[in-house]
C-alpha cells in the first residue's frame, strides 16, 4: 500500500520509484525540498544533499510516512570530489543546488562569480560523471537538471547565473547524446520565477539593481515577461521532474522542459 503524500493535491504522474535511489542537490529548500519529497513520494530512497543542517533536519521530518525515504546527506558541493563521491549508486539525480546574485557586470565580485559556476556547472558535471557507471551498468538512469528561463534567455545584470545556467543546458544535452545507448536520458526543467526563497532573497538585490523600490520588484522585473502572471510554485516543479522520471518519458532526452508561464514564447 502506498504511504499518502505529503504534497498537497494529486500528483498528475503515476511514478513508480520503489527500489529506486535518487539524489537531489540542494534539497532543504525550495524546488529541491519539493523534489525530494516528490521522488520520496514515489517511493524512491532519497539522498538529500545539501550545506544547509537546519533545512536537512526539517525535511527529514516533513518526510515521515511518504511510500520512500529521506537520507540527509550534508554537503557543501564546492567539495567537488565529495559530490562525485556522494552520487555513486545512484539511479536518478536531481542536478538542482543553485545560488543567484544580482550586481552589474563591471561591479560583480569574481570570486562569486566562481562560486556560481562551481556549484551550479562544476558540481553538476562531477555528480553526474559520479552517478553515470551505475546507471550506465544497470542500462537505465535519470538526469534532471533545473535549469532556468535564464539557461535560454539573460537578463539584466545576473551574468553568473545566467552563464552558469547556459552551461548547465550544455552539460545537460551532452549527457543526453551519451547516455542514450545505457538507457540515460538527461534533460533540463526551466521554470520562470518560483516562490521560493531564492527569488524572496534577490528582491532588495533587484531594486537596487534597477533603481526602483523593492516593491515594484515583482510587477515590473519579475513577471514582465511572462504571460501567466505568477510565481510558479516548487511542487509545480518538482511535478514536472517526476515526469521526467517515468516510463512514459523514456523518448524524451536532451531537452529543455519550460515552465515559464510563456516568458520564452515571446
Ligand atoms: N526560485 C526561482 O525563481 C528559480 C527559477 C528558475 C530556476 N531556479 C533554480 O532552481 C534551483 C533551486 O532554487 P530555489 O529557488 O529552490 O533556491 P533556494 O535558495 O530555496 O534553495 C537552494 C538550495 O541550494 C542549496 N545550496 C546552495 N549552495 C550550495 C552549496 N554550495 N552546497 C550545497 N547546497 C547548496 C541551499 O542551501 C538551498 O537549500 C536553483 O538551481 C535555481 O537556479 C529557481
């Protein structure tokens, strides 16, 4: 018998995950908490990795009675040898970690820049070159990779994030093409604006960039450019991360799944 989710509403893919082990970077917050939860959910046995121990903590609580299990693994993925380390074994791997800063170019610190690029690109090339010779043994795997609007569109004064995230899409198709004949498949989710506390995080960071008040933030930065006139919500998400995890999704590699209320459509 299945444990009930924790997730508020029906889940729309009927994932089957038991057996399964998943890894989701950055998951005691935000997309990647509603990811591991999805995936527990499913029935997966789930390694939360993670730098944050007080987030880690509360989703191991929160995941008490889901089909699957929680393991919290605490983690700083500029270790990079440890990430690859930790994804040994894996059987899905959510690629989600990320951090944003917002400044002009000729302002913007390079030292931040490098921490960008490590844990959003570096770390995510370690841990799938870490998980691929168990998936690639076993002749099946999942690489989810969430990306952004911003791995196929810049904006603005996030010249780290969005470089990162436009070599996350690379990295992505790259291991599409190889993983195919081992029964890899490797893609991308990119949601516009989530309610998480990423985007909470850059508001005062946006307003100063753009020189406008902090509450004109969300109106005129952040949904300017997408047609449905919210913020995405993480379970949303971690939906369509799940989907891409099910047998229906097996033909489905090397793309870009937008989530981004028709921001691109423009
Ligand atoms: N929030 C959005 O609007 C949005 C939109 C598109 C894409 N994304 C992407 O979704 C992903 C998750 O973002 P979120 O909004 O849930 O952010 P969040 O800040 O809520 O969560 C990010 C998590 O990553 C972890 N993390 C950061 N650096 C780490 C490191 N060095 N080692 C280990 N863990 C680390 C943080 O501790 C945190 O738990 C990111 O890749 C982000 O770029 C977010």
């Amino acid at each position: 018998m299945t444990a009930p989710s924790a997730l508020p509403g029906p889940h729309a893919s009927a994932l089957d995950l038991g057996g399964r082990t998943a890894l989701v970077t950055g998951a005691a917050n935000g997309i990647g908490r509603a990811c591991a939860l999805r995936l527990a959910a499913a029935g997966a046995k789930v390694r939360a990795v993670d730098r944050d121990a007080d987030g880690l903590e509360a989703l191991a609580g929160q995941s008490q009675g889901l089909a699957g299990t929680v393991e919290p693994v605490l983690l700083d993925l500029t270790d990079l040898d440890a990430a690859e380390q930790a994804a040994a074994g894996t059987d899905v791997l959510v690629n989600n970690a990320g951090l944003q800063m917002v400044r002009p170019l000729e302002e913007f610190p390079p030292e931040v820049f490098h921490t960008v690029l490590t844990v959003m690109l570096e770390a995510p090339f370690r841990l799938i070159r870490g998980a691929l010779p168990h998936m690639y043994g076993q002749g099946w795997g999942r690489v989810v990779n969430v990306s952004s609007v911003h791995g196929l569109r810049a904006s603005a004064f996030k010249s780290a994030y969005v470089a990162a995230k436009h070599g996350l899409e690379g990295l992505s198709k790259t291991a599409a093409l190889e993983g195919a004949p081992h029964g890899v498949t490797s893609n991308c989710v990119n949601p516009a604006y989530v309610r998480t506390a990423l985007v909470e995080k850059q508001l005062a960071d946006q307003a100063r960039a753009h020189g406008i008040p902090p509450q004109r933030v969300l109106t005129e930065i952040l949904l300017r450019d997408s047609a449905v006139k919210r913020l995405i919500e993480p379970e949303e998400v971690a939906e369509a991360v799940a989907y891409l995890c099910t047998p229906q999704a097996a033909f489905i590699t090397g793309t870009s799944l937008t989530l981004d209320g028709g921001w691109t459509a423009h």
